[in-house]
C-alpha cells in the first residue's frame, strides 16, 4: 500500500493505522484457511474434491471482494 504523507489528513491517516490490525488478521486468516482447510486436500484426495475445491474458493474469493469493496470505501472518503 503506497501512503503518500503530504496528501493524507490526519482523519485518513488515523483510520488507516486503525484498520492495520484487522487487514493483518485478514491476512493470516487467508493464509491458515490455504494451509488448513485446502493444503490438506491435495494430500489425501478425498472423492468430492471438485465440490469442495469450488467451495472454498468460493469463501475465498468472497473474503477478497469484501477486501477490496472495503478498500473502495476508504479511496471513496
């Protein structure tokens, strides 16, 4: 993320260190959700791994939209 000093108000830049710990937790978050829930698929293969597969990337996929509609909103401000 480029944060430019001189053009940010003191209101923006107060939100932005307010939301860090969240976008950090979100960041683990998608990490753990990779290691633990679709990392161990590939090793064992179970039978539905089609469905399962489109499922969870499902949920990823919805957890990046919410990322990125709630980054909208910040630019928006």
């Amino acid at each position: 993320m480029k944060l430019f000093i001189d053009e940010i108000t003191a209101k923006e830049l107060f939100a932005i260190l307010v939301m860090l710990p969240k976008l950090l937790l979100d960041a683990v978050k998608e990490e753990l959700f990779w290691w633990f829930v679709l990392y161990p698929y590939e090793i064992t293969y179970p039978f539905n791994w089609q469905k399962v597969c489109r499922k969870e990337l499902a949920k990823s996929l919805k957890r990046r939209e919410h990322y990125y509609r709630h980054q909208r909103k910040v630019q928006d401000k």
